[in-house]
C-alpha cells in the first residue's frame, strides 16, 4: 500500500457500468405513481393541545425531490429553527417532535392509554387526512400542524393498525403505524455488542428485511451513542428527518426502527442530530450491505441470504486443508483495470467469474488476491480508503453477482483472498469520520487518531464498538461470501504509534514505549477468532518491519497471523536485479541475506500492485541491458521467486511483462503479448505454476528448514547461486546465473550419484531464450562442494535451471 496513493474524492463519476437500483417498493393503496409519502405517527396529550388553532408550522421544510446523496450536513430547509415561536399551550415533547430533536420518540408517539382512554396521534408532514383502516375513528389535524390526534376503543383497535391518509394531491395511502411496535433488538445483543464479542453484529445493525407478527418491513439500527436525535431518512420519505425518528435503547448507544411496508431496492441513510452542537449529519450505512454507485452514496435495502451456493465441496477440503505444506501461487488483481469491455466500463463480477477465472486457471494460480473491493468513493484509492465494510463495491454488480464469483472460483479449485483495511479510513463526511458528531470510531487526538501521510483517519481499537465492528467486518467476508483469507493492510502502522511521525507528534503508551498496545491486542484476537471459526482460511500481514513473531501463536506471545509478506527479500531482491551484471558481484549478499530469517516467519514472497505504479516503472523496466536482457533477466528472477522458499505471490500483468507501469484507469496492455518476449514471459510464467504445483520439494517445507540447503552461495565474481529444495520424496537442484556470460564446465556437487535430468530452464526458446541448455547429465565420482559427487554443466546466460535425479 502505497501512502501517497490514498486520496479522497467523492466527486468521482466517470461513466463505467450502470449498476441498476431495485426499484423502490412501499405497500400503498391507490396510489398514483410516484407519490409515495413518507410516515411519522404518535399519541398527544389531551391537556397539552387544548388551543392550537393558530400554531405555526414548524420553518423545517420537506427535502427537496432529488435525494440528497452525496449531502453532509441537512440544507438550510431542513435545519432545525429553535427560535420559532412554537404556543406554550403545545407540550414540549410535541415541539421536538416537531423540530426533529427528540431522542425517544415512542414515547410521544403511538398508542398510549392517558386518563383510562386509549390515544393515538400521529405526526405526517405531508398528510390531509388520516383515519384508522377497518375503523370509524377519523385523526383529526392539530390545527397550524401535522399532528393527527384520535381517541380509540381498546376492544376494536388490532394489535397493530393500519392508517390510511391521503396526501396533498389526494392520493390514499396505507400503512402500519411505525410507532405501534416494540423494540426489536435483545439486550442480549447489545451486552455482547458492548463487550466488542458479537461476531455478527452486522446481522442486527443495518438495514434488514425484518417480519413483525406477519407484517413485513424494514428494522433499521444504528451505533451512535453521542446522538440527540437519529432519523431514517430515503427515498421513501423524502430525505425529511422529521418523519421516521428512532428510538434509543439506552447505554448501549443504539438506535432502531421498523419501518412496515418497505422492501428491497429501498435507498436509506441515517440523519444524525449531535446532542452538543445541534449540527445535523448525514450518514450513510456503516453496517450497509450495498451502495449506489459512486459518486452517490446511499445505502441499498437487499435480500439477504438469497444466494444458492455450489462450492460445498471446496469448502469441506478447505477445512482439511494443511496450507503450510502446500502450494500456493497468488494471482494479484485490481478488477478494474485488469480488463474492461469494448466501451471501456468495468467488468462486472459475472463476467469476471467466465474471463478471470478462465485465465487464472490457464495460467496454473492456485489464488486470486482482490485488491479491496470494499466499498469506496475514489476509483484511484484502489480500494483502500474504504467507506463500505460490508458491501462489495457496487462498481461490478451487486453482492449476489460477487457471490457468483467467488463461487465459480471455487468451483475451478481457486481460492480467493481479499485485502482488507482495519488500519484507516477515508475522511469522507458521509461515511465514519466524527459519526455522530464525535470521534466515534477514530481517536479524538490527531497525534493518535490521523495518518497525515494519507489523509486519513485511525480506529480507536480500544473502543470494544470499534473493535467489534472491524472483527465482524473480517468474520462477515469469511462467512457470507465464503472469501478464503484476508491480507490485512498496513499492519506495521497499526503496530507502532510513532509510524512515519516526527518525535513531538505521538502518545507513548502506558509504558512509555511506542508500541500501540490496543491495536496488538485487535490483532490477536482477530487471528484468534477468524481461524477459530473458518478453519482452514489465512489471514496475512502486509508488515513491513522487523516486529517479532508477526506469524508465531497467540499462545507464545505471537500476533497469530497465518503469513507475512516477505518485504525485506522482496526489496533486495528488486535492488540486486536492477545492477547492471558488472556490479552484480558487488552486491551478492542482497542475493543470500534472507535466507539468514527465511524460517523466522511464514513468508509469502510478494512482488505487488506497489512495485509498479508511482514512477516506480514496471518490473521488466528494472531490468538492465537491452531488451532481450531485460526479458531473460524477468526470466531469472520469477525463476528465483518460485523455487525460493515462500508462497509465492505476482501482481496482473507482471506475467507477461508489461513494459508500463500500472495505472488503476485503464486495462493492462494486452496487446504487447502480439510480441514474442512478452508471450514468452507469460508462457514461463505459466510453465513455474506448473513445475511448483507438481514438485513438493518446492512446497512442502517452505516455513522449515529442512526444505532448503545451499549447494553454494560464495561466488560472488561470477554472480551464481546454487541451492537444494528438498522434502521426503525428492529433492531438486537449482543453479541461477545472474550474468549475460554462459558458463560451461560449471561443476555443481550432489549428494548421489546417478542420472540428473534438466526439468526446468529459463532460458529454454519456448521462453524465447537462447536455448542454451543440458538435457541429461550424468554423475561423477568427484567429489565437490563439500559433496562425494557432481556433474558439469553448462549454465545458461541469465537464466535459471532446475535439475531432478532421475
């Protein structure tokens, strides 16, 4: 992840794929089309609406027609005007009704039984007339309101009722009363919510299809603890927060409301009034499920669970599945430039699952790693300033439509892994940042609550409502789009509290030191709880320092994640083939160096998304020499990343190296594999998925040891290594030559005697190499490099070799 990358943009609307809205359904009756109108109902006090003829109207106004998507704060028609002159006679839970600043409104509205009589009062902004549905009891208007007052008899009125009013063009309408039905939510939930352990939390807060004794609505609920009042506000209502105020459950910072009559397709957010400041918010879902299309940001009511999956299989041989002993071979993808359509629009995520997964299976990956698809406003954050913790991007369909690519993937045996951000988020106003009005989910304190190399904000971990929004977030992915492991992002920015900062701007910690205790503890028990309950999934640390025991248990005081990107290997590594050949010598140890912590970590050896992009150039643009150097030096150092040990990991278009770099607006550049040293890097590419899949000594002891001995790591002048892969069954030879000299008469020594046949080689002319080579060599009694025997062979130029005893 690159810091400069990460920019906030919500204006961005290039015109890619139209991903429809479901259409908006509400149950109403005779109603023209379009003139759905929103609803707030409650009960008033006989004694407090006794003279009321000439009350004014609230100045707060209807929203304008168009939804407010992209809104911040409410527009001057909205604003609460607490200096209007509201009578006296008028009780004060009624002029916050009015005013949209009550915090508990059940306690006004809905059925209520004052002074032995049963009182209903509604409060419907855009309402003439209401009357009760199946009854003769006609709510009369509060004169100067939109209040709707009624007495009704107990032994007639329903459990729940029904209201039917017609709006300001005479339109009838029908509905349940909002305010006629309990709270929702178990306290249950909330303790365990509370206590930062209710790995699905997202089932409870959000926007979910809900079903209250038959009647079927829509239960919205929200964590704002620092809210004086929080409404539901969409296109059902206008995006007026006069009309669906929600009820607070107390301690636990919560609010919800059943909305009857609302279905899928429903575009909703939540307008948050501070208790404080009186300023009025405009949020979108933090718990939402799917996102319009950016620029817009509303959340989107879906079906859940609707989802039909066929990769049961799969699923069952990943529990069993021991990924430390087998291959793995990751395919890095931003699906929205590793290809579009003829028109230049995104792919979306059914097309992805036939083109995608067809090439990724050609090319012989095990993985696909998603570069974030994660909700996000700004196509060029990659993903990584995420607004949408539980929705797949709306950019390529919708989150049945991802399903469907995951399952396909499953079904083709390829595994998916999805980056994930728990370390920061983006400042949008819309989204998290200052949620109700406060530093709810960052830290109020910059010094520990902003990363200004980025722009962005940080988690309070400490928090338990943070922490468990973020674990439910990671348990969410793992469970409802079966995602086989999570790369947690910046984990080194996490880890430390003085990351990237100057000395006067961080908190020490308790103990003075800079580790950031909370976020360790995050991390721990995210590992902890994600392979508790998905076994068999992986969770990997891009960490890019020293910090010990990033992979090593919990239990033994390790953070617990399953791998670590191998940065330092990749850096030298990157470094040493950019040396012309002449000055190579000079720079052997960058070569052999990590083999001295290669078994301190599980590592994954990553050449990724950020080694191409920013001015660094493309990996094949690294290279020196001339081009048919360049290409053979690409040759050699895919040879080395895949019979080094490590799980290996290439982002698109390394495979065929593109000679640009990587820009996320547009598509890779196919058409260079119109060239033969472009179609020869991704043939190579293709044949080492193909030998690492089908050699366990190149996989099954990539974490130990036992899997790896130097043949000879010293010559430094003619810059070549020689090392053995080894495991139970066999064990393999590799030579690497990292000059543009052939060396002939090179004598390697082995440990027996026998056949040694040449199973692999760079520079073979199916690679467009100069097809220099052995075939098949025979063994000599001579011993060698500390070994009784060896065999001489001709090493081609820059190029690597692998050899297997016959």
């Amino acid at each position: 992840m690159e810091k400069h990358t990460k920019k906030t943009n919500n204006s961005t609307a290039a015109k890619t794929v139209n991903v429809s809205t479901p259409e908006v359904k509400i149950k109403t009756k005779k109603s023209a089309k379009g003139s759905t109108l929103p609803l707030a109902t409650g009960v008033a006090d006989s004694t407090s609406i006794a003279s009321t003829e000439n009350l004014p109207k609230t100045p707060q106004k209807a929203a304008a027609k168009n939804s407010p998507k992209n809104a911040v704060t409410a527009s001057p028609q909205q604003e609460v005007n607490l200096q209007s002159p509201i009578k006296p006679s008028l009780s004060a839970d009624f002029v916050k009704i009015m005013e949209a600043r009550h915090h508990d409104p059940f306690s006004v509205l809905g059925r209520h039984l004052i002074d032995g009589q049963l009182k209903i009062s509604v409060y419907l902004p855009y309402a003439e007339t209401v009357r009760l549905s199946g009854n003769a009891v006609v709510l009369n208007r509060i004169a100067g309101t939109d209040f709707f007052v009624g007495t009704a008899d107990s032994d007639t009125l329903p459990e729940h009722y029904q209201l039917i009013w017609t709006d300001k063009n005479g339109h009838p309408h029908e509905t349940y009363d909002p305010y006629d039905f309990g709270a929702q939510m178990p306290e249950f939930d909330q303790h365990l919510f509370g206590e930062g352990k209710h790995w699905h939390i997202y089932q409870k807060l959000g926007g979910h299809l809900h079903s209250i004794d038959g009647i079927d609505g829509v239960l919205f609920a929200v964590w704002a603890p620092n809210a004086g009042r929080i409404s539901v506000v969409g296109d059902f209502n206008h995006w007026d927060g006069r009309c669906h105020p929600m009820r607070s459950l107390g301690g636990s910072g919560i609010w919800e409301l059943f909305i009857p009559g609302l279905t899928i397709g429903c575009l909703y957010k939540f307008e948050i009034l501070n208790r404080y400041s009186n300023q009025i918010l405009l949020k979108s879902d933090p718990y939402g499920q799917q996102f319009e299309f950016r620029p817009n940001t509303s959340s989107i009511v879906i079906k859940e669970k609707n989802y039909h999956w066929q990769d049961q299989q799969w699923l069952e041989q990943r529990i069993s599945n021991d990924w430390l002993h087998t291959p793995m071979s990751i395919y890095e993808v931003h699906l929205g430039s590793w290809r579009r359509d003829h028109c230049g629009n995104f792919l979306t995520y059914r097309e992805l699952a036939i083109e995608l997964v067809e090439y990724v299976k050609h090319m012989g990956f095990t993985h696909i790693e998603l570069l974030p698809v994660t909700e996000h406003p700004f196509d060029g954050s990659w993903g990584y300033q995420t607004t949408g913790y539980f929705a797949p991007t709306s950019r390529h369909g919708t989150p049945d439509d991802f399903r469907f690519f995951v399952d396909t993937c499953h079904q083709n045996n390829i595994g998916i892994i999805l980056d994930w951000v728990p370390a920061h988020f983006p400042k949008d106003a819309f989204a998290l940042a200052q949620f109700d009005g406060s530093a709810l989910y960052e830290h109020a304190d910059p010094r520990k609550g902003e990363h200004r190399d980025w722009g962005t904000l940080i988690y309070n971990y400490g928090r338990n409502e943070v922490k468990n929004f973020l674990l439910a977030s990671a348990m969410f992915w793992l469970e409802e789009f079966h995602i086989d492991g999570l790369r947690v992002d910046a984990v080194a920015s996490m880890l430390y509290l003085d990351y990237s900062r100057e000395a006067n701007d961080w908190i020490p910690n308790i103990y003075g030191g800079n580790e950031n205790l909370e976020a360790i503890d995050f991390l721990r028990e995210l590992n902890t709880a994600t392979h508790a309950q998905h076994p068999g999934t992986v969770i990997m640390a891009e960490e890019s320092t020293s910090w010990p025991q990033v992979t090593k248990p919990t239990w033994t005081g390790g953070l617990g994640f399953s791998m670590k990107w191998n940065m330092g290997w990749m850096h030298d590594v990157l470094s040493y083939m950019s040396q012309e050949p002449i000055h190579r010598p000079y720079h052997h140890d960058q070569l052999t160096f990590g083999m001295l912590y290669a078994f301190s970590e599980n590592f994954t050896l990553p050449f990724s998304h950020d080694e191409v992009v920013h001015g660094k150039g493309s990996l094949v643009s690294k290279m020196p020499g001339d081009m048919w150097q360049r290409f053979a030096n690409l040759r050699l150092l895919y040879t080395f990343m895949y019979t080094y040990p490590g799980k290996k990991l290439l982002f698109m278009g390394c495979e065929f190296g593109q000679g640009t770099e990587w820009s996320a607006s547009r598509t890779l550049d196919w058409y260079v594999l119109d060239y033969s040293h472009h179609r020869g890097v991704q043939t190579l590419v293709k044949d080492l998925n193909q030998v690492y899949k089908s050699h366990p000594a190149l996989f099954a002891h990539d974490f130990e040891p036992q899997g790896f001995e130097w043949i000879d790591c010293h010559d430094v002048q003619q810059s070549i290594i020689s090392y053995q892969r080894k495991c139970d069954v066999e064990d393999l030879i590799v030579i690497l030559n990292f000059t543009p000299v052939p060396r002939h008469n090179y004598r390697i020594g082995v440990a027996e005697a026998g056949v040694y046949q040449e199973i692999f080689n760079s520079d073979s002319e199916y690679y467009f190499g100069s097809n220099t080579g052995n075939g098949t060599v025979v063994s000599e009694p001579t011993p060698w490099m500390n070994h009784p025997h060896s065999i001489n062979l001709t090493l081609p130029p820059l190029a690597g070799i692998i050899f297997k005893r016959t």
